[in-house]
C-alpha cells in the first residue's frame, strides 16, 4: 500500500463522512421504521450501484463483475454485519437515543476494528498512527458531547434508553466487522470498491427483504414511500448517503488501514458543524470547536506520521 494510495483511502473516507452527514438532513425526516429505512436504502441503494458498475464497465470495456468466489464470500458477511444488522441498529440507536449519543456511541468503532485486527490478522499500529486515531475520536467526542450543539434534536420514534445505547455499540461492532470483510475481499482479488459496495447492498437489501415481507410490512412501506415528500427524501438520502457515501467508504477500506478508515469515517460530526449551521443556523460553542481542532489535528498526525516522526527527532533536544 503506498502513500499516494493511503491518501486517497483518508481522502475517501472524509468525502464518506461528509456525505453521510449531508444525507443525515433527509433521513431524519423521513417518519418509517427502522427496518423500513434499512430495506428501501438498501433496495434504491443496490440499483444505483448496479447503473454506476455497468456505465463504468462500458466506459472502461472490462466485464461489470470482477469478484471472484472469496470475495463474495467475504462481501456476503460484510453485507449480513455492516448492512443488514449494523445499519438497522444505527436506525433504531438514532431513532431512540437522538443524534447526539448515536453520534457518540458509533465513535467507538475504531476500537473494535483495532481489537480485530489484532486478534485476527496480528496488525499492530504505529505509536504515531495510534495517537492520531485517538485524537480524532477525542475531538469527534468533545465535538458530539456538547450539550449545546444542534445534534440535542427530539428522538422521531423513541423507545427504551438502554435499548438505543446496546444498538449503538452493536452498530459500532457490526460496522467494523463489514469493515474487516470488505478489505479482505478486496485485498484478496480484483474486486472494485463500487463491486464491493454493490454486493454488500444487494446481500443486505434480500436479507431486509425477507424480514419486511416476513413481518407483512411490505405493502405498508410501499404505502409511506410514495406519501408526501418521504419519495424525494429517500431518493436525496439513498443517493448521497449509500450510493456514494458506502462507495467511498469502500475506496477508505481498499487504500488504507481499517483502524484508520474505520476512525475517518466517524468523523460526520465535524462536517456537521458547519452543514448545521448554514442549514439550520444553529451556532456551535467554543468547546465543539476546540473538538474540531484536535480532530483536525489528528487526522493530519494520520495522514503523514513520517512527518511528524521526522519533526520529533529534529526539535527533540538531543542527550
């Protein structure tokens, strides 16, 4: 992995979180379940992606899959964790406990993608790369535990405190475990980061299928999505938040670490302050702004330990 490629993958995965927040001001006024949003973002999700892989394959002239079995394979589990699982208990953690602690409690996937990685694979991050990452999620933190900040927005469908808070970190576990088999797969054949995203969308969107029509809820989500303005909220949210968000969370997972990846794309709450601002007007205090500092901070440490390695041997006082 080389450095024009690391750069990428933490260019890739800022854009990701950028548009996950953009795509956070449609979701959260569509009025559905949990299930109901995860099924129709993974349906609408998989034939935008399916559009995108054919354009691309009649552009590039190569065939529009490329995966091969393990990669599917792979993709399969990343699909059943990431999508069908992490992102319905990311729904429901938001819809209980609001923004702001979902926010909060989904930081703590860099944690688990780390224990992963050590525990499966043996990977050990640099001292360097290890206190940028905790940087970020410092200043993700301090940013989400303001208070006073425009994430405090009333839960839509509330429920049990304790519910929402286990959904979370589930979220958090299962999206560092979709994480994990992304890399792999990709790591391991020529599967594209927009394949990748498709296959797990598509393993996502048959498992959310058969639980809504399991539950007799398909003919009511019908209903709803084509009721007042829910149609062109999910379109925007779909569009920007899955089809183009997970893609270039794909693209973090390909050209980078997953430690790293996984912490970059926790950092929608950054991106929130301004967007929130310029949408909403809410103003953020001197605390949040000083989270966006160390996260800024940290994510510069990230992006070139060789940097600051060199900096410390050469401003360090020699003995």
């Amino acid at each position: 992995m080389g450095v024009g490629d690391r750069e990428t993958g933490i260019l890739a995965a800022l854009v990701a979180a950028f548009l996950w927040t953009i795509s956070s001001l449609f979701w959260n006024r569509v009025r559905m379940s949990a299930v109901a949003l995860n099924f129709i973002k993974c349906a609408l999700g998989t034939l935008m992606l399916l559009v995108h892989l054919v354009v691309l394959a009649w552009f590039n002239g190569h065939p529009v899959f490329q995966a091969n079995g393990f990669a599917w394979q792979m993709l399969a589990w990343g699909g059943i964790f990431g999508i069908a699982i992490g992102d319905y208990c990311y729904f429901r953690s938001l819809q209980i406990v609001g923004p702001r602690k979902c926010f909060l409690l989904t930081t703590t996937t860099p944690i688990f993608a780390i224990a992963l990685m050590w525990l499966l694979f043996g990977q050990k991050l640099t001292l360097v790369v290890f206190w940028g990452i905790l940087m970020i999620m410092s200043g993700v933190g301090l940013v989400v535990m303001e208070r006073r900040t425009a994430f405090e927005i009333p839960s839509l469908m509330p429920g049990q405190a304790w519910v929402g808070v286990w959904l979370g970190l589930a979220s958090a576990v299962c999206q560092a475990l979709g994480g994990m088999f992304s890399q792999q797969a990709m790591e391991n054949s020529e599967c594209s980061p927009g394949e990748a995203a498709f296959i797990r969308l598509l393993v996502g969107a048959v498992i959310m299928l058969a639980v809504v029509v399991g539950h007799g809820e398909f003919s009511k989500i019908r209903r709803e999505l084509l009721t007042g303005q829910h149609l062109k909220l999910v379109i925007c949210g779909t569009a920007l938040g899955t089809w183009l968000g997970i893609w270039m969370s794909q693209v973090a997972y390909q050209k980078t670490d997953l430690a790293l990846a996984s912490t970059l794309l926790t950092t929608s709450p950054l991106f929130a302050i301004p967007v929130m601002y310029l949408y909403y007007g809410h103003r953020t205090t001197a605390l949040a702004w000083a989270g966006s500092l160390i996260a800024v901070v940290g994510v510069a440490i990230a992006l070139n330990p060789d940097a600051v390695l060199f900096l410390y041997s050469n401003l360090m006082p020699k003995s």
